[in-house]
C-alpha cells in the first residue's frame, strides 16, 4: 500500500448526524470509517439503543458501541431555543447533515432545507424516512418491519415458504444506510465542482422497492407480464444449506462446467451415462432433484472432506458460519475485521470495520465510541 493521507478518504469532511436507531446512524458509522468527523447529536437521555440489551456502562450497550464507533458526541435538546441555536452552530461548520426525524419534527427542529441552506449553503442535508418528504405520505412513522411489509420483502419469504415473514435483521435499515452513503458522496462530490450544498431524500419505502425489484420482478416486467414476479433459484423451498457429518456447508455447482464437476464427485459417469440437467435454466427448473443431490453428497462427509473435494474441482463451497464463530475466524481476525478493543471506560467489547482498502488514503484507526455528551467541551470549540 502506498504511503499517502492517513485516515481515509474522507479526512477533513464534517458530518453532523442528528439521528436515532440503525439506518442514519450506521450511514454516519461508515464515513467516520472512512475518514470523516462526524458529531453525533443526541438528546440528553440519549439514543434508544444504548438502552437495548447489556451494557458495560451506562448507556454502553453493544449496539451503541457498533453504531457510535468513531463519532463524537454531544447532547442537545432540540426541544429548547438554546438548543436549536446550539445546533445551528454545528450547521455553519457541516459538509454534511443527516437526519431521520420525520418532516414535521425536522422544520420544528430547524433540520428542514431551508433553514440548513440559510445556515450554510454549502452544506449537504440527508433526509431519510419512510416516504418522500414531498408526498402525502411524507410523516408516516416507519420501521423497519413496516418498510420490509411495504416494499415486498416479505411477500419474497411468501414466495419462497408458506407466509410473508420479516427478515431476520434490520434489512430496510442497512440498504437504506448504504443508500445515504452513496448518495451523501455523489451530492458532496457536486458541491465541490460547483460550489453549492443541496437537499438529499431518500425515502426508505422507495429505496427498498427498487433493491427488491431489481430482479425479482423477472417475467413479470413485461408488458403484458410472461410469468409471475420472482427470481426463480433465489425463491426455490429446496434452497438451504445441507448438513454434513459434523455440521452444516453450502455447495453451490452453478456453472454447467461446476454441475458437471459435482456429478462426478459424486460418482456419476458423465461420459457415458450423459449430464441430466445440463443448462442452469434446467436446474433452476428441477431445483428439488437438484438440491434432493446436493444433500445426498453432503450427508456422510464432513465439512472439510467437502471443502476438499469442492475446491479441487473450483465448486463454490463453504461451511456454514455461526454469528459466535466470526469472532474467532483467523482470516477475519488476521485482517483485524473484528478486533478486541479495550474501551476508555475500562471494559474490553469487540469492534468490527469493513476493512475497506484504499491505496492512495488509507484508512486510520477510529475513536471508540462515547458516552452521551462526553465530547461537548471539544466541540464546543468548533462553534
């Protein structure tokens, strides 16, 4: 790796995240893991999720180390006239502001565009909520659950099962903060050619309908529709890891050269007795007999035999993980993507980083993340 501007990419970038929970809060997360300042605005009880689940101090919880990693944070009551003036100052400084209060909230805040604009107009502002801030639907509250109902991820696990269910994280939430991230960037990378901030929206409900549409609208985006929506493999019941003699690994021929490879794995003579299934268009039309030999192969080896076997004939292959097993991964802990971090407060947690590389600006080490207000005094001096 070059040597060149440490910290990352986005060194001496100002984010202000006036934000609650998971989606904008992770949005600001990720710029401060590439480099950028990023304040976040709190009210005095603080957010929500340094309340969830253990803590190793007060409002210390697992989610709020994760979400607050490299930030710094101040507690202002947007409720208060003192308050709003504290969080205008923060404005002047900003290249970037992100919130998720609704619209209603945000004008009564001063968190609206024009008052951001007015403030400093070089300035960003990210919006995010369930619906476009210019549509009647605009103050709806939105969750994550709701957005996945809203957006047809859970009539995929209908399609894919026997009833519409959630997924099992925070999905709306994650896309949506990526969303924030790449739109915050195309905005700022505007503003530096043309010397003028500008109002981001990204209404969560849209966002999600085009991530899940992207192919699961398949035959049913023509007109008129020559099949159902969804994407055939990806919604097949036969579709899951197998288990194996001493756990549980996906093995994935996908290619006909891989099916073919697989086959004679397997024991088949592929010469002789020809391929059944020979096209992917095939297997994803026989995805029960498919799978039905995919388990049959997994059922009396065990996972390294198969890796084994997989991997000397280029089938994709891999064991299946446990969430506890990541932190103990070599690879993962080799490349410090989950690392042991000993907190100011005096207990130790883990911290995990995208461990994105950057040749030219690499990435520095991030402040572990604070207490509500633990920082007002340093920041107070950028005002």
């Amino acid at each position: 790796m070059n040597a060149g501007e440490a910290g990352g990419p986005l060194a001496g970038v100002r984010v202000v995240e006036v934000s609650s929970v998971v989606m904008a809060p992770m949005a600001s997360r990720l710029l401060a893991k590439l480099g950028a300042t990023v304040v976040k605005v709190e009210p005095p009880g603080g957010d929500v999720v340094r309340r969830i689940g253990a803590t190793a101090a007060p409002g210390m919880s697992g989610a709020a180390h994760s979400l607050g990693d490299g930030k710094y944070n101040i507690a202002i009551d947007l409720g208060t006239g003192q308050g709003r003036a504290e969080l205008r100052a923060l404005l002047r400084s900003a290249d970037i502001v992100l919130t998720n209060h609704l619209p209603a909230r945000r004008r009564a805040y001063g968190l609206d565009w024009e008052s951001v604009r007015e403030a400093n107009p070089r300035a960003v502002l990210c919006t995010a909520q369930g619906y476009a801030s210019d549509s009647d639907l605009a103050d709806t509250p939105a969750y994550d659950d709701t957005v996945q109902a809203a957006s047809g991820v859970c009539d995929i696990y209908a399609k894919a099962g026997d009833r519409p269910r959630y997924a099992p994280y925070v999905m709306a939430d994650k896309v949506c903060a990526l969303t924030i991230v790449y739109s915050v960037l195309a905005a700022l990378h505007h503003r530096d050619a043309h010397g003028r901030g500008q109002w981001v929206d990204v209404p969560m409900v849209d966002v999600m309908v085009d991530f899940n549409l992207t192919e699961q609208l398949n035959d049913f985006s023509f007109l008129p529709p020559r099949g159902p929506a969804g994407w055939h493999r990806t919604l097949a019941p036969d579709r899951h890891p197998h288990r194996c003699a001493d756990g549980w690994v996906c093995v994935l021929p996908y290619s006909d050269r891989n099916w073919r490879d697989f086959l004679r794995i397997c024991g088949a003579d592929v010469d002789a007795e020809g391929i059944p299934f020979p096209t992917n268009q095939d297997r994803n039309e026989n995805t029960a007999a498919v799978q039905s030999a995919i388990a049959a192969y997994t059922a009396d080896r065990t996972v390294r035999e198969i890796l084994r076997e997989c991997g000397e004939a280029g089938i994709p292959a891999q064991r299946v993980k446990t969430l506890e097993s990541l932190v103990e991964d070599d690879y993962l802990r080799e490349r410090g993507t989950v690392e042991e971090v000993r907190h100011p407060l005096g207990h130790s947690y883990l911290r995990t980083t995208p461990n994105i590389s950057f040749s030219d600006s690499p990435l520095g080490p991030v402040r572990p993340a604070t207490a509500v207000d633990a920082d007002r005094e340093e920041i107070e001096k950028w005002w």
